[in-house]
C-alpha cells in the first residue's frame, strides 16, 4: 500500500525578516513565488523567532524546547547529543529526511570544527552542509566542491558602488541555487521510490555579506531613491540597554563594522538594496521547489514550510546585522504553511513562536508529542478547526550571552510581547525596555522609566516571570509517586 502521509518541505532562510516579501505588505520587492504560496496556505502575520540569534533560534524550532531548556543558547556551543529532533522522530517513522545548506547546533568555525560541524543524531540521512558560501573548509563546504565540478570558484568583489556590499556569484552559481537543486535531486529520488520525505532547504541568504547577484541588485538601483532609510530616530539609543549603543558604533561590538553614523544615505539604501535583491533570488528559487512538486504529482499532499531563523536589523534603530536586540526587525520572521489537501487558505492574525513548528509537524503526520517539548501545535488553526487570531497570549525569546562580542559588556536578556506592548530585561546591568505597540509600532521610545505605564510594567514583568518558569525542562518524565 502506498503511504499517504504527507511529505515536508521545509524552507527556512537565514536572518531574512518579515517584511521582504510582498505579501507582507512590501511594494517594492519582488516575491511572487511566495506571494501566491500565501494565497492559496496559511499566512502567519505575528510570527517570532525563540532568539535573535542563529543557534538558539535553530534550536528552539528543531526540538520544539526554548533554548535555555535544550541548552543550545548560543552561538559557537555544541547542542547536548541526547536532544531529541523532530527530524529523527520523523525518520524514525519511516520517512527518509534530508537537508541543504546549514544546520547550526553545534559551533561552525573552523578553528573548532575544522572538517564538518559536528552531529547528533539528528536524522538526516542526505546531508549536504554548507555552513555559508565563504570559505573556511575549502572542499568541506559541498558547495564549494559543486563549484569546483562545475569549474568555477567563490568569488564576491566589493561593489563598486558601496563598499559595504559585494557583487555576489551569478544566479547559476549562488549557494541559494545550489541548496534548491540539492533539493530537488532529493524530492525526484523520493518520487521515483514513493518514501515519505522531509527535506530542509537551509540557504545562508539573506545573511551577511550582503552580495546578490548583480542581475538582482540593478532593479534595485535604477529606483534607489524609492528605497526607504533605516527607521531611526537621532538620539533614540540614549535610554536603551548599553549593547544598543556599543553595535551602533560597529556590529557584533567591532567597533567600524557597519559604523551607522560613518554610513551615508546612498550606503543605507544600498545594503538595504542588496538584502532584499537575496530575498528576492530565494523567491526565484523556490518557485523551483514548487513547480517540481507539481510536475512530480506531490503538490497536493506535501506540506510546505517557509520561514526563517530570525531577522535582521538592517540599520533600524542604528544597528546592523543582529545582536542582544529584540525590536520586531530582529525576532518577527515570516511564516508560511501550506498543505493543499488540508489546510484552508487564510491569514492568521494570531501570536505564534518558532517553538511551535516541531509539535505542528507530528500532528500533520499523527505522531505523538515528545515528552521533552514545550511547543504548541498550530494544528488546529492550520486546519480551519480555531480561529486565526488567537493561539498564544504573548511571545518569549531570550538572549543569554548567545555572541562572543558583547562578553564585555556581557548580554543576558529576555523579553515578552504582547500584542499591545512589549518589555525587555536587560539581566546583567539592571534596566530594560518598554514599548507601546500601539501608539509607537517603531519602537522608538522607550517608556521604561515612564511612572503612567506602571501598571503595565508589572503586568508584563509577571508574565516574564511565568515565561521564565514554563522554560522548566519537562524531562525527565516522573516514574513513580516518589
């Protein structure tokens, strides 16, 4: 008997944040790919990451456990070999599960793993790393040995134009290009022997360097002028954490790496330029995905997945890249789901985490949940079964230390939004953040030490704490009575 469990794309792309696509409300991108996967599945309006941060975030969303739990809080650490992954539940169930381009639980530099990034045991049978599309471990990084058979070798000179952005390799050899036919050779194999399959298209774009193809960056410069500036209020970091401050001065605490004050307006517009010429490639290229699902006859029963790991600041509120900051820019990350046999077409208004993808999937397979996770299934919204405006009350995401350059000051900070507010602690130096969505969805005026919104404050530092405590690892299971 054939097996009718559904397949799963699952797309997630790197630091990419919400507002990229059309149908988020961009006008000047072009996402049409995505914008019609919208159409007809289910968009997530109010989704969020676990972390701003890569590991913790990979982590929350692969063991469906906040990352302090599943003790893969920060980038360069190795995740503990006894988490459980829904991928290896899955392959455990008999579906045969795949992955291209980045994996990231465990420490990804050379100098710690100067092979491979290290492994548990995580179900993945097909498994074809590229950490990012620099280099590092020359032939290590299959993309780099795909470029090498295909003659060619990584090359990304400094734009002419700006100095903060790079001509990237053409579309035929973009890392992106190479994850999606990885994929696709996958998905092919899975239909000839009719396997169910999970696969991961991991691609490192959008992330940093900024470096399109240039046949994707020119739409961008022949209407520069249209290209907004970063959402940034002179003097706005004054009464903000210090972390805030010391990356206004140069990303990740290096002080002159995309310095926002030494960045001209042309330099603004034309990274902002770059990242959303990458977003667009991910789009071309997962209309790829898409017509060979259709083409092959798996449309219809395969759930497709597309997210990202988090966001990016992109020069909003001074900052670049990504750090101990919680503005909607760096945690608020699009979400799309679609499986065209089950779930309706609809817009989801609701709150929702990262956390909840892992649950989610087993319920769409009809696996049992693991003991260990603390997400929460979106299932039932998925399928028309709850409303689309309601699934969690609030969103947590942590931070504890989770990149090696704000050691000095160190970084530990949590935070809790509303749909209404939201607060951030700031752990190690005392302070915080507070923010009025409503009357201020920018977030430029911290309200922290404002006495009318007292009242507020200690609501929102109560549901902190029951955050915090809901964190509390549900394993081991109780075995007896005492």
């Amino acid at each position: 008997m054939p097996d009718s469990r559904p397949n799963i794309l699952w797309i997630c792309s790197d630091q990419q944040r919400w507002d990229t696509l059309g149908c988020y409300g961009n006008p000047l991108v072009a996402s049409p790919t995505l914008d019609r996967l919208a159409e007809t599945g289910v968009i997530f309006d109010r989704a969020f990451s676990q972390s701003p941060v890569c590991t913790p975030s990979r982590t929350a969303f692969l063991t469906g456990r906040y990352p302090r739990t599943a003790r893969g809080n920060r980038n360069g650490a190795d995740i503990p070999d006894y988490e459980v992954l829904v991928t290896r539940m899955l392959a455990d169930a008999g579906y045969r599960c795949g992955l291209s381009g980045k994996l990231h639980l465990s420490a990804c530099h050379p100098s710690a793993c100067p092979e491979m990034e290290r492994r548990i045991d995580d179900g993945y049978t097909d498994f074809h790393w590229s950490h990012h599309s620099m280099g590092g471990w020359g032939l290590n990084n299959e993309y780099w040995r795909w470029l090498d058979e295909h003659g060619s070798r990584y090359q990304t000179p400094e734009h002419p134009q700006c100095k903060y952005i790079m001509t990237g390799m053409p579309q035929e050899l973009h890392q992106t290009t190479w994850c999606v036919e990885k994929a696709m050779d996958f998905i092919m194999a899975r239909h000839r022997d009719g396997q169910p399959w999970l696969f991961s298209v991991n691609m490192f774009d959008p992330h940093h360097p900024f470096d399109p193809p240039e046949s994707f960056l020119n739409r961008y410069l022949e209407r520069l002028d249209e290209i907004p500036l970063p959402n940034y209020v002179e003097e706005e970091l004054a009464n903000k954490p210090v972390y805030q401050k010391v990356d206004h001065e140069g990303a990740y605490a290096n002080k002159g790496q995309f310095a926002y004050d030494e960045m001209t307006e042309k330099d603004h517009r034309m990274v902002r330029a770059a990242y959303w010429a990458m977003c667009d490639l991910i789009d071309t290229q997962v209309g790829r995905l898409l017509a060979l699902l259709e083409e092959t006859g798996q449309s219809d029963n395969t759930v497709v997945i597309f997210t990202s790991d988090h966001g990016e600041m992109l020069g909003d509120h001074g900052i670049y890249l990504k750090g101990p900051h919680f503005y909607d820019c760096a945690i608020r990350i699009p979400l799309i789901l679609s499986w065209k046999k089950k779930f309706p077409a609809r817009h989801a208004s609701a709150l929702v985490e990262l956390v909840d993808l892992p649950q989610t999937l087993l319920d769409c397979v009809g696996l049992p949940k693991h003991p260990g996770m603390q997400g929460k299934s979106l299932y039932p919204l998925l399928c028309g079964e709850t409303g689309a405006d309601r699934h969690r009350d609030d969103i947590y995401c942590e931070y504890y230390q989770a990149m090696p350059g704000h050691q000095r000051p160190s970084a530990n900070l949590t935070m809790v939004r509303t749909a209404t507010h939201k607060l951030v602690v700031d752990h190690s130096h005392g302070g915080g953040e507070l923010y009025d969505l409503a009357a201020d969805p920018n977030e430029t005026r911290n309200l922290w030490d404002n006495s009318d919104l007292a009242s507020v404050k200690s609501e929102l530092l109560l549901r902190m704490c029951h955050r915090m405590a809901d964190t509390v690892d549900p394993l081991p299971q109780r075995r007896a009575g005492f």
